[in-house]
C-alpha cells in the first residue's frame, strides 16, 4: 500500500515505519495518525512480520498534533470527533511489539505516539516533552496518564506545567525509555532489538506483551493473576516443549509459533 505521510520497509521480519511529513517535523495530522492505524493493521496481519519499529527523522519522531491542523477546531469538534482518540487506541491495541525509535523532538502527540509503544529506544539527541500548556491547552491523548506512570508525579506533572523538555539522559535516568544510542545508529540498533524478537516465540512474545501491559490497567493483584494463567497456557504451546528441550540439550531453540 501506498502511503503519503509515511514509509514502511521490510527487514527480515521487522516492518520498519517511518513517520514523513518533514515540512512540519512529523506533527500528527488526521491523514498521518489514519496512514498509521492501515499500516498497523496490515503489520499485525501479516505473518512476515513479527515486529515493528515506528520511527521518525534524525530531527524529530513528531513535534505534536499539527498546530495548524487543530487551531481553529471549536469544543464540539473534537468533542464529537474525540480528536485521534480512535487512532492512539488503534496503535496500543496492535498484538506485535512496537518499538519506538525516538531521535530529536518527540513533543505533545509525538511523545504520547512514542508512550503509547511498547517500548522506547531514543537517540542521544531526543528531547521528549508535553508543551501543550504554552498553546493554551494540556495533553489529549494519553500523555498526562502515562508519563505519570513512567516517570512519576513530580517530574510528569513539572514536564507538563512548565512545558520543559527531557533529554535523552534524563529520559533514561527516569524509565521513560529503555536504551539511549548515539543518534546515527538509532534505527539500525532498534531494527537489531526487534530482531532479537523475533527469533523468540510469537505466542511467548505476545502473551508477554500482554501480561506487561496490564500491568497499566488494573490491580497488583488481578495482574499477577493475569500473569500466572498467562504463563501456565504457554505450557499447552509446542514452543514451550522446544524451548527448554533446547536449554537441556544446549542447542538453540527451533520455535514454530505453535
Ligand atoms: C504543525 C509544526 C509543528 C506542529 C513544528 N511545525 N511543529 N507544524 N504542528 N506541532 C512546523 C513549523 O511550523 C515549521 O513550519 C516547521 O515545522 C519547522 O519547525 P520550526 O519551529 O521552524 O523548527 P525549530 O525552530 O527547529 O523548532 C522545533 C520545535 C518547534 C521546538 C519542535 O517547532 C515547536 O515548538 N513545535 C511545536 C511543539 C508543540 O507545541 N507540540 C505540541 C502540539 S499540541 P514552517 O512552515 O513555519 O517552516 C499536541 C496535542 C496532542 O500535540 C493531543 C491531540 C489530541
């Protein structure tokens, strides 16, 4: 499929997605965040692929919703629009880990894009912020609840009041991404951690991707149950079979996804 606002390449079993709108440093517009949700769709549906890496350029992984875009929306707009409310729930509900590959500014939008991942790897060069409150308004797509719980109250609730940026340093001190790499190897690093993925599991891979996202949905206690009948199905998979046969025999494991 063809798109305008973004590129997907193949690598091995990795789908590599490139946010392109340069002209205005990747800001989400409808057009992209919809691109994004088809490219998705297609990547959890096709069997060659077992992960995915979303990126941006070395300038910025996205600089927010588009100012332009948004600024002469009224309340029932986005009220009855609930402004990419549809398209950030489009990406957390994807089955394949996606990693976030963040280089330059991943700011408003862009930063809750790249939360809403899996996971995030970002160059020495990315700033992460919410600047919403210098427009006069505050995040709306899941930023004020999940850089809460990355990074805590103090510095989420500093990050948006002031509107400050987080460098890449500070990112990694505080859990908000979990590698930090020199910016010209960003995506190849990410593309190598997404293939180290793949080698594993697919029924592994998802059921853990689950088990950790829940971990953002509900209790300590309704999650580690979660997590036990999650890790006691695995035991009626062949993978688990190969897996520690693999272990005892000390061979490589040869899984199947079955
Ligand atoms: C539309 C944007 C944009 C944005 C940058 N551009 N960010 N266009 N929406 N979010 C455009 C600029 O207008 C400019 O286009 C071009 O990209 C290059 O940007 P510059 O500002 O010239 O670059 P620079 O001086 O390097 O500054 C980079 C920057 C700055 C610090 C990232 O662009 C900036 O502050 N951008 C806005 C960040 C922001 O407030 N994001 C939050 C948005 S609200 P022209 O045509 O002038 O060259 C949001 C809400 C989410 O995200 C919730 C939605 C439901």
């Amino acid at each position: 499929m063809a798109y305008q606002t973004l590129t997907v390449e193949l690598d091995d079993y990795v789908a590599l997605i490139r946010l392109n709108r340069p002209d205005a440093l990747n800001a989400l517009n409808a057009q992209l965040l919809s691109e994004l949700g088809t490219a998705l769709n297609e990547a959890d549906r096709n069997e060659k692929i077992r992960c995915i890496v979303l990126t941006g350029s070395e300038k910025a992984f996205a600089a927010g919703a588009d100012i332009k875009e948004m600024s002469t929306k009224s309340f029932v707009d986005v009220y009855t629009s609930d402004l990419f409310g549809a398209e950030i729930d489009r990406i957390t509900a994807t089955r394949k880990p996606i990693i976030a590959a963040v280089s330059g500014y991943a700011l408003g939008g862009g930063c809750e894009l790249a939360m809403a991942c899996d996971f995030i790897i970002c160059a020495d060069n990315a700033k992460f912020g919410q600047p919403e409150i210098n427009l006069g308004v505050m995040a709306g797509i899941g930023g004020t609840q999940r850089l809460t719980r990355f990074v805590g109250k103090s510095k989420a609730m500093d990050m948006h009041l002031t509107g400050r940026f987080m460098d890449a340093a500070e990112a990694e001190r505080s859990g908000l991404v979990s590698r930090v790499v020199p910016a010209a190897r960003l995506v190849a690093e990410a593309v190598a951690v997404a293939k180290k993925i793949t080698e594993k599991s697919q029924v592994a891979v998802m059921a853990a991707k689950e088990a950790v996202n829940r971990a953002y949905e509900t209790t300590l206690r309704e999650g580690i149950l979660f997590e036990r009948r999650s890790f006691q199905a695995l035991f009626a998979t062949e993978d688990q079979k190969e897996g520690m046969a693999a272990f005892l025999e000390k061979r490589e494991p040869q899984f199947r996804d079955r």
